[in-house]
C-alpha cells in the first residue's frame, strides 16, 4: 500500500503489508505488477461541479493489513491454507474452513460459487483504477460449461497394463519429475571439468534418474488423447484474456483443499503451429518416507 504523506511534494510512502511481510520472511517476495487504487481518495466538487483543490488536505498513512489485501488463496512451502478472511467466511489450514456461510453450502457447488464470490469481492475492495480499452466491447466473462463429469471405472482410465495403486515412496519425487524438466533447476547435469585437457568432459559416471513419461512431446499428446476430456471455451472474455484459475478439492465435511499446479510451460500446437499450447498439471504434493516432496497428478489442463 502506499499514500502521500505530503500534500505539496511529491512523496510516496511504501507500506508492506502483512501479505508482503510473509513472503519477504520466506524468501519468496517477487515484485511482477503494479496497481493502482483512489480508495484512499477524498472526492469532493463544488457547487458548479468542479473538483476543489486537494492541496490543502492532510493525508494519512495508507491503509494496510486489510482482508482484501489477500485477493487469492494462497498455500505455504508446507502444503497449508495462508489465513484468509473474506466478507462471508474465513479459511486457513490443511483443509479447514474456520467460519462462515460456506458451511452452510449443501453442496460442492454452492461451495465453489461462494469462493469465487469472495475472489471477487476482495478484488472490487481494492477498488482498482483501470481504464476502458475503446476497441474491446467484451467486458465481461463467462464459458461454454459451468460443470464437467468424468468417469471413473476399474478398467478406466486406466488400461491394464497401467499402474492402478501407487505407493508414495516408489512415485518419482519433484527432482526426477519429469513435469518439472523444463526448468534449469531440474535438468539433468553431469558436474564436468571446467579446465585443463579435460574441459567439457563429465568427471564420472552418473545415472539419469530423470523420468522419462512424456518427455516425448509427439508420445504425451498421444496418450492425452486417449484420455477422457472435455474442452471448454472462452465464450466472452478481454483481448488479453487475463484470468485467475484455482483449483480446489471440496469434500462433504466441509474441508477444503487447494490443489498444487505446475506449469509444463508452452509447445507449439499439432493443429495449428501458429499457436502455442500451455500445459498445467493440477494435483497434491505429498511427503514420502524420506521426506523428499512427491506430486500426485490428478487434472491436466492445456490452454490453447
């Protein structure tokens, strides 16, 4: 948050709040976009409509710690709920919805629309500036579908010649996890020599534990395609289509669990190569024996 503190220069005050606190103790504070809001404004005009002159005004400090300051759910390196507060119900924890309306929601449904609700209403009570693009007449948002079914039996999705029951401990963790191969971090490297005769050369032997499934871009939209799916349309959106997405897991006993997703990154598309393809993989991050932090897929979704 920030506020002019001096009505005749030029001064921004910058406050973090406790959202920005939290991450900068994490290490995880990463400054991407900036907003801008007259919520801290005074509008006033006089009797022929013209705004009176501000100049003589005394100023506070900018408003901080506030719910809305929170907009989206976020989880911590732990897999836990960061406290949020909304207008109809507070959550935080594993999978725990403190209080609120939304234990009153008989179904998951219900549940969902109240989360959206509140996305929505932390977003509006920053009461953020924005300007109207002339040339996009599409201001609102809406989809082709509100719900989606898919079928689980014991001979599908699963064929039978795939793995039907997985321990933990034997599931590749997030070092090896293919899924996160595109990232430098995760890639396969060899420590070799930097200097002498030997330069370039690998100074020993060292095994690949790298997964392998759908390395392959041509094998991993085949097998996609033997999967059940269901495309979704953006039947009225903006031009540049920003959105927020979330997944969550809503049981009947009230519980709430925010899935983990990561980001595949971007290929070329088989139909079209003009356009590009991102794919999200959507599931848990579990602990094994050793401790070593393990993904569970559940959803794969490809934004075309």
């Amino acid at each position: 948050m920030a506020g002019i503190l001096d009505s005749k220069s030029r001064i921004m005050d910058v406050v973090i709040t406790e959202q920005g606190r939290r991450q900068l103790a994490s290490g995880q504070m990463k400054i991407e976009y900036a907003t801008f809001t007259d919520i801290g404004a005074f509008y006033s005009g006089d009797v022929d409509g013209v705004i009176e002159d501000p100049t003589g005004r005394i100023y506070f400090e900018a408003a901080s710690d506030l719910p809305s300051d929170l907009i989206t759910f976020e989880t911590d390196d732990s897999g836990l709920l960061v406290p949020y507060r909304a207008d109809s119900f507070a959550a935080s924890g594993k999978n725990l919805i403190l209080s609120g309306a939304i234990r009153e929601e008989s179904n998951v449904s219900g549940s969902a629309e109240s989360i959206s609700r509140a996305i929505l209403e932390s977003w509006n009570n920053n009461q953020v500036i924005g300007t109207d693009d002339p040339l996009d007449d599409e201001q609102g948002f809406s989809i082709s579908r509100s719900s989606i079914n898919f079928s689980i039996y014991d001979d599908f999705p699963f064929s039978k010649k795939d793995v039907k029951v997985a321990v933990v401990d034997d599931i590749e963790n997030l070092s090896d996890d293919v899924r996160l191969s595109n990232l430098q971090n995760f890639k396969y490297l060899p420590p070799v020599n930097g200097m002498g005769i030997l330069t370039g050369q690998t100074i020993g032997r060292f095994p690949n534990t790298n997964e392998t499934l759908d390395s392959d871009v041509q094998a991993f939209e085949k097998r996609l395609s033997s999967l059940e799916f269901v495309d979704i349309e953006f039947i009225e959106t903006s031009i540049e289509n920003n959105f927020v997405m979330q997944a969550f897991e809503l049981s009947g006993d009230d519980g709430m669990i925010k899935l983990d997703v990561i980001d595949f990154g971007q290929r070329p598309s088989s139909k079209d190569k003009s356009r590009m393809v991102r794919t999200l993989f959507a599931g848990k991050i579990l602990r094994d024996g050793f401790g070593n932090p393990t993904f569970v897929n559940i959803f794969t979704i490809e934004m075309d």
